[in-house]
C-alpha cells in the first residue's frame, strides 16, 4: 500500500490487536462499515485467551465482553499475532496501554512497512509521560503521516447494540485520517477527522482520571452539583493540559475532549467511573481489581498525568486529588474538599 492508495477508498485488510470490549466492538464497526459501503474486507482480531478467540470463531461472539452481540460473519480471531498482521493495511491497537510499548517491540517486524496504525487507547505511559502514538512512533519507527488515533464518546456496550454514536480520528495528515474514517462509517458510526493528535489523546487519557474523580462523588452519594462542579473543572484542567502540550481549544470543546468526558463521567457502563465508585463506596484499591473484568486505565495512568501535569507547571487539582486517593496518601473521605482547591480567579482564566 502507498500513500496514494490511503487517499481513495478504505481499507481492506484489517488487523485489530486486542479482543476486549472496544477492540471487539471496533472489528464490528469495521466489518458492518465493510457492509454498508458494499467493500468486502477481511478483519482479523488477535487476542490471548484461547477461549475468547474460539468463541469468535465458531459462535461469532464474545461474550466475556461484549454479552450477547453476535458478531459480523467476515470477522475473525487467532491467538497466533502473525497470522492477524499479514497482508494488514490497517492495523488497530486495543492493548493495556502499560503493556503497549514491550507489545510493540515483539511485533515491529509483523507490521507491514506502509501500513496505518491505529490507536484506540486512552492512557498514559508510566515514567516516560509517552502518549499512545508517541509509544507507536517510537518503537515501530514510522511516520506521523500513518499513525492515527480514534477517540470521543464511544462506550463499546452502547455501540455494539448500534445506537448512534460520534467520533475523532486524529491524524497529522488529513488524507489519512479521511481514509481511516471513510473505513470505519457505519451507519451507527459516524467519524469525524482532525489534525489535533495530541488534543484528541490527552482528552481520552485525563478523563478517564476525572471520571474516577466523579465515581467517587458519587459512591460517597454526593450530589448532582458535586458531580457537574467536577465535571466541568475537570474540562477546565484537561484543556490547560492539552493547550500546554500544543493541543487545541477546539478540540476540547468536541467529542474528544467534552463529549468524552461526560460520556465517561456519567455511564455506569464506563469503567473508570465504577472503580471511582466502588472507592467511593469503601472498597481498597486491590479489592476494586479483583471486583473489575476489565482495566480502567485511569488508575494505571493517573500518576502519569499528574507527573506531567507538575512537570510542565500546570494546575491539575482534581488529577492530584485522585492520585493521592490511589496512592493511599489520603481517604476517600478527604477527596472532597480538593476537589475544587485551587486559588480563587476568574473562571475563563486558565
């Protein structure tokens, strides 16, 4: 595949890495897209439970994650990651954010040299501050021009039923990131594109932190005020972050940046904001783990955050709130008043 090729139709071969929940549902949208467009295109997902990739493959189904969603027939899985990558143009990355990089460095030689890489992970990289795509160009060694992030609104559970939902996919080139969108619209999924690659990534990765914020408010069973207060200055600290490392205002005001954030604040189905709540409730850290199937990220990348967040002087209270609840520095029961504990000044002033 060359450059010119990405700038007209969409992908045919796809390889998704990961059968969670969003990678699976993922493959759907692809496969359904397939559909829609009348475009035959062959979706392979790799994923390391033998159990799960047999399920695709014989039931069309993965019910660990997605309950009982059947799955597009042009969809299937291996445990075998080679078998997945031959031939992709198009490959999906929906791995732990934390294992990513070590992930990457056993796959480097399995990606095709001209393909798209797709990240539809919203963390953080412990120690490093390494976004997704940052991960992605270091350790496969391409371009920024075929490295595209997919974030926004996008609760896996609420897609894999069909309800209509709104998307980002960022790419520093925008004949990429059509193509990438043209692949993935479905007629329940609708992309949109831009250009902000580190705006879209920082919106999926902080507010995963203040959704646990949010979860714990409300497992404390505060109030509506609470939550919306937290929410909204929530936004406030994500931009500052974003603007800090080049992203932009306006992507923040979108899907990726308050679209997100209330849909992750909100959702029971949302898994940050029901570990925040199972703290609020009075569960340990390590009872939360053990009461989750699947990772909220903002727990894994919540100190990453904050590090950065110091590292470039800019004022995170609700994320340091967090991070010290997490770090067992302070009780659940101390989160709320710093919550909102910064200097008194105008609103607009960030």
């Amino acid at each position: 595949m060359t450059h010119e090729l990405t700038r007209s139709g969409s992908a045919r071969s796809v390889a998704v890495l990961g059968a969670g929940s969003w990678g699976t549902t993922f493959a759907k949208i692809l496969a359904d897209a397939a559909t829609a467009g009348d475009q035959p295109r062959a979706i392979r997902i790799w994923g390391r439970r033998p159990g799960v990739v047999e399920e695709i493959n014989t039931l069309h189904r993965n019910t660990q994650y997605l309950k009982d969603t059947v799955l597009p027939q042009s969809i299937s899985a291996s445990t075998d990651v080679a078998a997945v990558l031959t031939g992709a143009d198009l490959v999906i990355l929906a791995v732990p954010a934390q294992s990513l990089r070590l992930q990457l460095r056993e796959w480097k030689d399995l990606v095709a040299q001209d393909a798209v890489v797709v990240s539809l992970m919203k963390g953080l990289e412990l120690n490093t501050d390494a976004r997704m795509s940052q991960v992605i160009s270091e350790e496969l060694g391409i371009p920024d021009e075929r490295i595209a992030v997919v974030s926004g609104p996008n609760l896996a559970m609420e897609i894999a039923r069909q309800e209509p939902t709104a998307s980002v996919v960022a790419c520093a080139d925008s004949a990429v990131a059509g193509w990438i969108a043209r692949s993935c619209t479905a007629p329940y999924f609708r992309p949109y594109t831009t250009a902000d690659v580190v705006g879209v990534e920082i919106g999926g990765i902080v507010k995963n932190v203040i959704a646990l914020a949010v979860g714990i408010c409300e497992g404390k069973q505060m109030g509506d005020n609470t939550k919306a207060s937290v929410i909204t200055r929530g936004l406030a600290e994500t931009s500052r972050l974003a603007l800090a490392l080049g992203g932009e205002a306006q992507t923040m005001a979108g899907l990726a940046g308050l679209g997100d954030l209330v849909a992750t604040c909100s959702s029971p189905l949302s898994r940050n904001h029901t570990a925040g709540r199972l703290l609020g409730e009075g569960l340990t850290l390590e009872e939360v783990g053990q009461t989750m199937t699947q990772t909220a990220e903002g727990i894994k990348s919540g100190q990453a955050v904050h590090q950065l967040a110091k590292k470039l002087d800019v004022e995170m209270p609700i994320t340091a709130a967090v991070v010290a609840v997490l770090a067992g520095k302070i009780s659940v029961d101390q989160l709320g008043p710093l919550l909102l504990a910064r200097d008194l000044k105008p609103e607009g002033d960030y």
